[in-house]
C-alpha cells in the first residue's frame, strides 16, 4: 500500500508553551495523495501538531520547536526557510470558518494578488476553477461580488478550502473543518475530501472518529502530546496495537 | 417597607440617568435661546456667508464666512498632521510592538492624552510658533500652520487609541486566514486588518476631527486671531472657538454681539453633533458587520 | 469533478517576493516613524516646560500669592482655586454619573429610552468646551444668579465630565461578574442591596480610577470657566463658593495674553504650567497604574 513517497517526515519532534511541552518525541510520516487523520481526547495536542506544519504556531509567543519536520526533505524551520513560501505550499482551513469581510470573489483572489498576480482573466479563471473544486461553484456563481460573510457556515467553510485551493498548495491542512458545521455541511465537506486527495496531500485533525474513519488512509492517535499509534486506518480501528488506543476508540476515555 | 424601598431606588436611578439628556438639551435650548435674536440685526444668510466680522464697529458687522473657514483650515491641517501619526503609531502598538513596548507605548500615549489644552497652547506660543516663523521667515509665528500643527498633536492620542480599539476587534481568523496562505505581515496588515477595521478607524478619524473642531483654548492662543478670509496657512486666522472665547469678555450682555457669539456656539454645536452622530452611525454599522452586537 | 484536460492555470508568480519584503520594510519603517514623531512631540512639550519652568518653582511660588503687577511671587491663590473647582466639578458628576451608570448597567429595560440616553451621554461628551462655557453663563451665571463664582464654575466643569464618569463606571460596572450578582440574589437579598452590598464594592476601584482621571481633566480645563469662575486676580483666596476664584490653567492663558510685563510674566506662566502639568500628569499616571493593576486582578 506504501507506494506513495513521504512528503512530510516528521522526526524527533518537541514543541514547548514556554516552560510546558507540548508535544513529545513524534515520529511519523505524511504520504502523498493520501488522507492522514490526527484523532485523540481534546487537549492532546493534535492541533498543535497540525499548526506547526505551516508554521502557523511562529505567531505564538513563547513557543519553541525542536526536532525537524521535513517537507520533501527540507527542515522547514530551517533558518533559511521561507515561512510565506512553506504556507504557501502547505495550505491550511481552520476550525471555524474564517472568511474576510469581502466579497466572495474577492476571497479567492487575496492569495493570487499576493504575489503580484493582477491579469483579470487569470484571476477569474483561478476563481471559477477554485470554487469548483470546492464544490461551491454553482450556489455562489450568481453572487460573487456579494460579501462572503451572507454565506451559510457550511458555505463559508468551503469558500474558506477554495481560497486555500487557489494558491495551489501540495499539502492542505484541515484543523478540525466540520467542528462548527451540521451534519449536512459535514458530509459535503468530507465528500470534496475524498475528492481533492487525488491531487492533495491532505491531513485532517478530527475528534470526530467515524469521521476520520470515513474519510483517510493513515490515522494517528494523539494523547497527552505523545503519538500512540501511526498506521493504515483500517488496522488501527479494528486491530489496534496499543492499548490505549483501544480504550479510546472503545469510549472508555476522551 | 423594603419594596417600598426598592422601588424609590429604582425610580432615583432612572430619573438620574436622565441628566445628560436634560443637560444636551439644555445647551440646545441656550444655544437657541440667545443665540437666534442675533437674526432681528442680521439675515441667516448673511451671518454664515458674510466675509466680515467687525463685531465692535460704530456699525458692526456680523459676518462668520471667515471663522467658518479658519476653523476648517486648521482642522485639515490638523488631520494631516494627527491622522497619519495617530493611526501609524496605532498600527505599531496594536501590530508591530511586543508585549514589553506595549506596556511602555500605551501609557505615553494617555500621557500626551492627559496633557491640559492650555499647556498645549503654551507650549504652541513659545516654541512652536518662535520655530515656524524662523523656518518660513513670516512676520508672525502665530499662524494657521502653528495651530494646525499643535492641534494635530494633541488629537493624536484620540485617534490613535479609537483607532487601537477598532483594531482590538479585528478577529484573529482574519489574520491567520491570511498567513495560512502564504501572505507576509504588511500584506496581512495592508490588505486584512486595515480593510476590517476601517469603519472603526474613519470613526476615530472622524472624532479626532470633532475634537479639532472643538478645541478652543489652543487656538486662542496660537492662530494669531485675525478675522480675515484666510488664504494661505502661514496667515493669522481666527477659528469659531476662539471667537467666542476672545470676545465674550467685551461683549455688552444682552447685545447683538453677545447672542452672535452664542450662534457661533449654534454653529459649533451642529458642526460636532454631525461629527458625533456620524461617527456613531458608522461604528454600529461596523459592529454589525462584524458580528459584534447580537 | 474536475477537467483533467484543461490544463491548471500555471504557477503564480513568485517574482514578486523580494518586493513584497521591500515593501514590507518600508511600511514597518514608516510605522515606526509615527510612533517615533508622536513620542518625540510628547518629549520636547515635557522638556520644554520642564527645563524652562523648573527654575520658577520654589517654596514661595506655591504658598505666595502674586505681587507687584504679577511679575513677582507666587501662584497660590490659582492653585487653591483649581482645587476648589475640580473638587467641586466631582461633587457635581459623580453622584450624576454614577446613578446614571448604575440605571444603565443595573436597572436599564433596554430600549428607546436607553438608547437615547446612550446618544445624549455620546454627544455630550463631544460638545465643545467653550459650548458648556456659554451653557454656564446663561444658565449658572445669570439665570440662576450664581454670578462669576467656584459656584458657577464647578457646575458647568461637572456637567463637562460626566460623560466621562459615567462611562468609567459602566466600565467598572459591567466588569463584575454576572455569577456575584446570581450569588447574591439567590441568597434572598434584594436588588438595591445586591447592588450595594456586592456589585458596587466589586466595581469600586475602577469607579475610583475614573474619577481621578476626570479629576486631571477638571483640573486642566480653562475654555469652561472662562466667563463662568475665573478671574485674572485675586487679592487672597476665594471665601465662599460664591466668590470668583483665580485657576492655574486661566492664569498661565491670562499672563501670555493679557500681561503687561512679557518677560517676567513668561517665566511665571513656565512655572505655572510646569505645575499644571505635574498635577494632572500624576493624577493620570496613578489611574493609569491602578487601571492596569485592577486588569490584572480581573484578568482580562
């Protein structure tokens, strides 16, 4: 089943809020093409983990990272990484949906102005092509110019993946995407997963198990900042190897 | 006995709170009050586009064209002295500045809040103005540059600490929304944070503009006081507020010069409420759309 | 989903980053530059007067009252006068304020009625200062007969900073939990004697906190009692609240505009102002300090 190269090798990895660790020694690796999912009790540091992959966490104040998290075989916390570049490639779509107070298409053009992209036909096209691949097309096409803020949450979190998609990134994160949706927005959500890993190296935090099993290939168990258990998801929801992730998976805890 | 008790507190409290509105009218109603007689002398359209103002003349004219005029001449300089600076050093404290500066930076800033009006005037006679006149080798320093430039600091902490808060309400999903995607801190701040908090910094603007427009005692001391259309910065100018406070010493009680200072204070009123009630307007709707109230 | 055979639509451009990091650089220049010009304004206005002022003072300047023509001696008489009116001034707003602030945080049904309260408190607090001035003169001065006097002055410097008050104590009010008031009404008390008992002294310090910063704003107000307290001089100091009264801030504006001995008399308005502004600076620094030390203790 492992033919797909690592894109991500994570190794020996600690991470610190000032005095207290965070995360401790994780090892593992994130395959190409393939869905990862992080599962564990709230507090076990799945989220932490996910943010430093874009070094998103750089924002804390007080935070420390040791230990290397290789992508296609460079540190990205290596002094001469590019942070913009490294968030560029690896894509993130947050908890909550975090639309700017724009209008929809001007949402989707934000990452491609960034880098001095002004060709108006280029922009439309990233736009259209963006919003399809979200799945979104077709509810907003009539509304573009309108503010993304009048969306449903479940809208709002899909403009929120396209914005991500149109700065064409290798890797996306997804930080608990469906935690402030409805059971219909979630299921949307997790189809346009299954559909966008064709293309995308894709990790997904979730609390949600039946989710992560529904929608990935590897799934890791977090707890208490250490990693339990890395494997095919199938095994590790039906032969787990270590016992605390059977207790979980059981409901005996989280 | 106790309900009756409670009922008598209740009923202290809302008769209290009714004061500032008791108050507001009330300087409505003296504004209107002595104010409006001056129009038996003088036509409406006169006293606003009148070009001259010789209050004290055998034949006195009441022509307010040019304070109007000053008054708005030192509040544009003043804003592009006091916005600029105000929102910059917003932008620092509120982006820029770590936790240890913070600390230091906001505190300055309420100082230069705190320092009296007429301290600032003081300071505008004696340094700024001997200053300006050297620089543009004018007659006298006491001009409409000085009073822009001294009245742009002193509006500086009032723009800077609204435009603080207004940035205080930019959610943080905005910002790591733009990170995430690869945008560096100025792209951030330039194209997400500013955009989000922009009602709430024209807001700011707009009240650092009323409290221009207000502020009388620096003014009085720096503008240099002639009555005359102005025409050029470095010109003495006599603003609104100062005409009041100058001349209601001298002013017979009773007589047309007296109620033309009040409608002056008409004037005045009016302008800041338009300020006032704009600046509301816009930071409701501001909230709104960003999902604060509700 | 998607059209494979539609080719994507090319790399975006990445040129751009080396300008994106000038431009960076530039902006955060220009930012640092603000703060910098404001700090430096703040700076000079301090040194000025200090160093300039720092030779006025003297034991005599703050117990003696002015002599010859005021170009010698002291400046008691304003400095009492200037405590007189700001005292007066709280006397006047704080009951005001306070029960405003109360009705609105403890009592207030919502509604019409409280929204235009709120629009009074918000455009009162933008009226000019030279507005209440005229106010106090129509209405203190000569309808209500106080005359030029502290009586008059405090009045309308009080109305001035009630806007002030009243929102320091909604802060202060809103700030004390919701759970302390449950506590209190659940154990059968009152709402008067909740608020009394519980929620007021909760709120006490930052009310306190608002107060001392109105009080440096009473104090260096002058636009105000310019026709309704002030007088350019005094022989001793006020003796009753009907007398009119000499103030720091009216007398730093009367030596610079009205002296007849430039010199001299700019050397007591250095020193006068000086002294203005170590009143109302360390009136604001103790606030400030205790605001930040209350936020500690709030946690937020």
């Amino acid at each position: 089943m492992d033919i797909n190269p690592a894109r991500i090798s994570v190794e020996n990895l600690n991470f610190y809020y000032g005095n207290k660790q965070a995360l401790k020694n994780i090892n593992l690796n994130i395959f190409e093409k393939k869905v990862t999912a992080i599962i564990g009790p709230s507090g076990c540091g799945k989220s932490t983990f996910i943010r430093l992959l874009n070094r998103m966490n750089d924002l804390v104040p007080g935070g420390r990272v040791e230990g290397s998290i290789l992508l296609d075989g460079s540190d990205i916390n290596a002094p001469e990484a590019d942070v913009v570049d490294i968030r560029r490639r690896v894509g993130m779509v947050f908890q909550k949906p975090n639309p700017f107070a724009k209008s929809i298409s001007q949402n989707i053009s934000y990452g491609l102005e960034l880098e001095g992209s002004r060709k108006k036909d280029f922009i439309e096209r990233k736009i259209e092509e963006s919003l399809k691949k979200a799945a979104l097309w077709e509810e907003v096409k009539d509304r573009l110019d309108e503010s993304a803020l009048g969306l449903s949450g479940g809208q709002q979190q899909r403009l929120c993946i396209a914005r991500c998609l149109a700065v064409e990134p290798e890797v996306i994160l997804f930080d608990e995407p469906c935690a402030s949706l409805d059971p219909i927005s979630t299921k949307k959500i997790e189809e346009l997963i299954l559909e966008l890993k064709k293309d995308y190296t894709i990790i997904i935090v979730t609390h949600n198990m039946q989710q992560a099993a529904r929608v990935s290939d590897y799934t890791a168990f977090m707890y208490l900042g250490e990693l339990v258990e890395f494997g095919h998801t199938e095994k590790v929801f039906t032969v787990p190897k270590e016992k605390r992730t059977e207790e979980y998976l059981s409901g005996k805890f989280g | 006995m106790s309900r009756l008790k409670e009922k008598i507190y209740r009923w202290l409290f809302t008769a209290l709170a009714f004061s500032s509105l008791l108050f507001l009218v009330g300087i409505m109603a003296v504004l209107f009050k002595e104010g409006l007689p001056v129009f038996k002398e003088v036509s409406p359209a006169n006293f606003i586009f009148g070009k001259s103002w010789y209050p004290t003349y055998s034949v006195p004219e009441f022509g307010i064209l040019p304070l109007i005029l000053a008054s708005l001449w030192v509040t544009a300089g003043a804003v592009a002295v006091s916005v600029p600076l105000g929102i910059g050093s917003a932008l620092y404290i509120h982006e820029l500045a770590g936790k240890k500066q913070k600390a230091v930076l906001k505190p300055l800033i309420e100082m230069l809040a705190a320092i009296p009006s007429i301290v600032f005037g003081f300071f505008g006679m004696v340094v700024v103005a001997p200053f300006l006149q050297k620089v543009f080798a004018i007659p006298t320093g006491l001009c409409g540059l000085t009073a822009s430039v001294v009245l742009g600091i002193m509006a500086i902490p009032t723009v800077s600490s609204l435009a603080d808060d207004a940035l205080g309400f930019v959610p943080r999903s905005f910002k790591e929304a733009s990170y995430a995607l690869g945008a560096n801190r100025w792209q951030t701040l330039y194209k997400v944070v500013i955009p989000a908090a922009g009602s709430g910094i024209s807001t700011a603007i707009i009240l650092g503009m009323s409290r221009i427009v207000g502020e009388t005692m620096t003014v009085l001391m720096v503008s240099g006081g002639a009555a005359v259309m102005p025409s050029s910065f470095l010109q003495p100018m006599r603003p609104l507020t100062s005409t009041i406070a100058a001349e209601m010493g001298e002013a017979a009680m009773g007589g047309t010069h007296y109620h033309a200072l009040f409608a002056i204070g008409l004037v005045l009123f009016l302008i800041t409420l338009v300020f006032n009630v704009a600046a509301e307007v816009i930071s409701r709707r501001y909230r709104i759309k960003l999902g604060l109230n509700r | 989903m998607q059209n494979d055979k539609v080719p994507l639509s090319g790399k975006i451009k990445t040129a751009g980053k080396l300008k994106n990091k000038i431009v960076q650089n530039i902006g955060f220049i220009a930012l640092f530059a603000a703060i910098l010009i404001t700090l430096f304004f703040l700076g000079s206005i301090i040194y000025f007067i200090a160093s300039r002022g720092a030779g006025a003072l003297s034991w005599e300047f703050i117990t003696q009252g002015p002599r010859r023509a005021m170009t010698q001696g002291g400046v008691a008489p304003a400095i009492v006068g200037t405590l007189y009116l700001t005292l007066g001034a709280v006397l006047v707003a704080l009951p005001l304020g306070l029960s405003t602030a109360i009705y609105l945080c403890e009592y207030s049904p919502g509604g019409l009625l409280v929204n235009i309260i709120r629009t009074s408190i918000n455009n009162l607090a933008g009226v000019p200062s030279v507005v209440f001035g005229l106010f106090g003169l129509s209405v203190f001065v000569k309808l209500f007969g106080f005359g030029v006097s502290i009586l008059s002055g405090s009045l309308t410097l009080g109305i001035l900073i009630l806007p002030g008050i009243i929102s320091a104590a909604q802060e202060a009010l809103i700030a004390v939990p919701r759970s302390i008031r449950e506590a209190s009404l659940a154990l059968g008390a009152t709402q008067w004697q909740t608020i009394r008992k519980t929620v007021l002294p909760a709120a006490l310090p930052g009310i306190l906190t608002g107060v001392i910063l109105s009080i440096g704003r009473a104090a260096g107000e002058t636009a105000p009692i310019l026709f309704t307290a002030a007088t350019f001089f005094s022989r001793g100091y006020p003796d009753s609240v009907f007398s009119e009264t000499m103030a720091l801030p009216y007398h730093i504006y009367a030596l610079m505009t009205e002296g007849t001995h430039p010199v001299e008399q700019t050397a007591i308005a250095y020193g006068s102002s000086l002294l203005l502004l170590l009143l109302v600076l360390s009136v604001s620094a103790v606030a400030i300090y205790a605001r930040q030390s209350q936020r500690s203790v709030y946690g937020h």
